[in-house]
C-alpha cells in the first residue's frame, strides 16, 4: 500500500494576507488588532465635535486637608448631587468607597461639634452661608476647621436648611475622567 503525502505548510504558496499573517505569525496579528480595536477612532473626528473638554483635575486626598465648603444651591447648579454615604463598592473598589464614606462622615461629624460649641455660646447657629464660613469653618484662622480633602468629584457643601455640611457628587467630573483613563472602549 502506498502511503498518501499531503504537502507542508511550506509548500503551499500563500499570498495576500494570508501569507503576510504566516510570516509574520498570528500573536503579532491578535496584538496589533487590540491595539487598534482600544485605540477605537477619537483621534479621526472633526469639527466642533472634535473639540474635548478641558482635562479634569484630579488632587492628592490622603493626608491632605480643606477648607473649601459650597453653597448647596450653588453646587447643584453646577451639576452636584448630594452624596450617598453608604458603602455600595464591589472588590477591591470598597476598600476606596469606604475611605470615602468614612472621611465624608468624620468631616460632618467634626461640624456638628463646632456648631453644638457655637450654638452653646451664642444660643443660635449661624444664621447665613457667610457666618457658618467665618465662624465654624474659619477659613486662615488658626482655629478654623480642617476638614478632609475628598476625591476630585467630591466636594463639601453647606445645606442651610439642615444646618449641616453634605458631600456632593459631581457625576460628569466622575465620567469624564473616566473616559480620560479609560479610552473611548471603556476597558
């Protein structure tokens, strides 16, 4: 019986792309191919839709500390949302939301002290924005109030109706940024 012989790789001329992706082996196809797939096309657009916002600013927050408190009505007209302060996080992101959370809350509970301590002394809380800045937040005073820095999309702001500070959420800071790290794929 004769035994049958099927050409080689080698032997079958191949051209094209074909031939292209057998010299130059498939790894080095499937690793230009993902680098082209998250490049994705931002760089190809023109126009005023080519245009990007500015870059957000991201800060230091671990060890550092602020005096810088909004007005609620004034934050949420920039887009805020006040804050939840819950721990709502899967993986490795709780360790980060707890952080948040638990700084947030030390600041508004070091608040609460020092209007109890005001309102001791002079029988109200202050009555204005101004007043709870000058007089509980104290801002270049050397007994002013250092609250904890929050994340970039996070800031304090003073809600006159409950007499409190709050935590807002910028949510378009947050998502801008995440596209700027991230790529237009998301990944």
């Amino acid at each position: 019986m004769q035994s049958r012989k099927t050409p080689t790789a080698q032997a079958i001329p191949r051209t094209g792309v074909v031939g292209l992706m057998a010299a130059t082996g498939p790894a080095v196809w499937l690793v230009g191919g993902a680098i082209l797939f998250t490049a994705g096309c931002d760089g190809m657009a023109d126009g005023p839709a080519a245009q990007k916002a500015p870059a957000v600013e991201t800060r230091k927050t671990l060890g550092k500390t602020t005096q810088n408190v909004l007005q609620l009505s004034e934050a949420r007209k920039a887009g805020g949302e006040v804050a939840e302060m819950t721990i709502t996080g899967e993986g490795i992101d709780v360790y980060a939301d707890a952080y948040r959370t638990s700084v947030g809350k030390l600041a508004m509970i070091a608040v609460t002290q020092k209007m109890q301590l005001h309102n001791a002394e002079h029988g109200a809380d202050p009555a204005t924005y101004e007043e709870f800045m000058s007089q509980i937040i104290g801002p270049g005073k050397p007994d002013g109030l250092q609250l904890p820095m929050l994340p970039y999309y996070q800031e304090y702001a003073y809600d006159p109706v409950a007499k409190a500070i709050v935590v807002v959420e910028f949510p378009a800071k947050k998502e801008q940024r995440k596209k700027e790290t991230t790529g237009a794929s998301g990944l």
